[in-house]
C-alpha cells in the first residue's frame, strides 16, 4: 500500500513514525515550508521534515498545496494520511488516493472540531478525550467516522503535556485502521450534526484572564492554555499597568475577595473571582524571568486585575 503523510505538527511525528517502523513506509511526507525562526528569523524545517529525510523519505513542502496536485498525482498513492498539516486540502486532491483519505484529529468527534480541540477539552472540564480517525470531507472535520481511541484526563493535566499523550495514541488509532481501510471493511459512520461545537485557532491575545469567571474555570483555562498560547493577567501597580503571566501552578480557593481584587495579606498573591479565588504560585513579570509568587511579591505589590 502506497501511503502519503500530510503533517506539519510534532504532535503527527509518532504516527508518522509508526509508518516508517511498522509500515507501510511512506512513499512522501508532505509538509509546510521551512519558516524563519527566533530573533534571527533562521529558516528552520518541520521537525517531521528532518525524520523524513533521515528515513529517505521524499518531502513536498507546497505553500499552496493544490498547486502541486500533479506532482502528488505521480506518486500513484493508496492512501492519505493527515494530522495537523496546517492547509485545507482541494477536492481534487481528496478524491486522489485510490483506497481513502484519512484525518487523525485530536478529539472525540464531533464534540470538537476545529483547531484548539485538545485546550477545549481541559478547558470545559471534560473526564475524556481521545483521537477519532476519519474520512476526510471538503467540509470541515466532518468526514465519517472510521474508529476512536478514547483517553482520560488527567486530574491537573495541562495541555501540553494532554498533547504528548495524544500523539502516541494517534499512533496506535492509525495503525488500527490500516488493515480495514487496506481490505475495504472499514466502517464510515456519520458524525451527529446536532453534537458539533466548532473551536477557532488560539490568538495569544485568548489567554488573557477573565476574573468574572469561577475560580475552577480559569485554574483549567490556566492548565488548558499551557504552553500555548498561555495566560496572563494585567495589574494595576505602582499606578502602572504591568502584564503579568500566569503558570498551571494554581491553587483553587473557596472563599476570596471580589472579582479582580487581590489579598496579600497572608504574604500569597490571591485573586478573587466570579465564584471563589485563586493563589497564583508561579508568575512571570513582563521584562523579567519566570518566578515563583512569593519571589515576585518581594519587589511587587500588585493593587488588582485590570
């Protein structure tokens, strides 16, 4: 079976490395470009691009992908494998692999689609996650559903560390699916419209603190949000207006201050919130390194959120 992976993210590189391990071994990896990187803008590679070559793996880096549908056409390819490639993928090309095109999306559809589906879920307070394969449609994540692999959540689980899990299980769902999809046998059953939340790519703008919230919201929006686009919160101190950014090191308080008011009167930096308060334990100060509250509060005396 002639496989082409489409990925772009690290959390594809596990299921693309089962392929090149276990096999079939991809006939092409197709990526984005390299893009500049750090203060000194170093054109740096896909992390996925550098496993592919050290594989012997041909890499296609398109910037627009229906621009190369001649080029894929003459890899003769059975099947398409995406996660988190990063374009939308033509028509045309779709209906390009002679057995299926297959997506591997990191939630349980279709309560999720979209593209911040794994902070979503920690963000709502979900018992479980997991990764559904899937046939790929023009519309989006709407395909029907081939299998799902379901995983808990993690009591203080942030969504890095949910992200990681997720990859080695994207892994094993794509290699479950291989032999059906290869003999013909693999089930299509459709996602329920009526159950659909679509969830928008993540602006780093998104982590800002909202204190109207519940002290249990922001604690799982503080982990949901880690590492990207992570949270932060604006002080009032001194008169001036600092941002300060927050870390999943929390502690969920029941009883606390108004909304946005800040007691330091126990020597630990406790916020108030729409329901209940939070002690932030780990802080960084715009301008300076990550800290821990108590270091930060020896310099600082924030007066309240902004």
């Amino acid at each position: 079976m002639r496989v082409a992976f489409f990925g772009t993210g690290e959390i594809a590189i596990p299921a693309f490395r089962r392929l090149i391990e276990a096999g079939p071994k991809p006939v092409l990896l197709v990526t984005q470009p390299d893009k500049p990187v750090g203060r000194h803008h170093t054109l740096t590679p896909p992390a996925i691009k550098t496993v592919a070559l050290e594989a012997g793996i041909p890499v296609l880096q398109p910037e627009k992908v229906r621009d190369a549908l001649e080029e894929l056409a003459g890899y003769d390819i059975d099947l398409m494998v995406v996660m988190a490639y990063g374009q939308i993928l033509p028509l045309k090309l779709i209906k390009l692999p002679r057995l299926a095109c297959i997506n591997l999306h990191a939630s349980l559809l279709p309560r999720y689609r979209g593209a911040a589906c794994i902070q979503a879920a920690i963000d709502a307070g979900d018992s479980e996650t997991g990764i559904t394969v899937m046939h790929v449609v023009k519309q989006l994540d709407a395909g029907d559903i081939i299998l799902a692999k379901s995983i808990p959540i993690l009591p203080g689980e942030t969504g890095g560390q949910l992200h990681d899990r997720l990859a080695d299980v994207a892994a094993e769902a794509m290699a479950e699916a291989l032999e059906p999809l290869a003999s013909g046998t693999a089930p299509r059953v459709p996602q329920d419209e009526a159950l659909v939340s679509y969830i928008p790519k993540l602006e780093r703008e998104d982590g800002r603190l909202d204190f109207a919230l519940s002290a249990i919201e922001l604690e799982r929006r503080i982990r949901a949000y880690d590492p990207w686009p992570g949270t932060y919160l604006t002080v009032s101190e001194d008169g001036k207006e600092r941002r300060l950014k927050v870390f999943p090191q929390t502690e969920v308080i029941e009883n606390g201050p108004g909304a946005g008011e800040i007691d330091l009167s126990t020597g630990s930096l406790v916020i108030g919130c729409g329901q209940g308060a939070l002690k932030l334990l780990e802080v960084q100060p715009e301008g300076a390194r990550r800290m821990s509250a108590a270091d930060y509060l020896r310099g600082r005396k924030p007066e309240r959120v902004l």
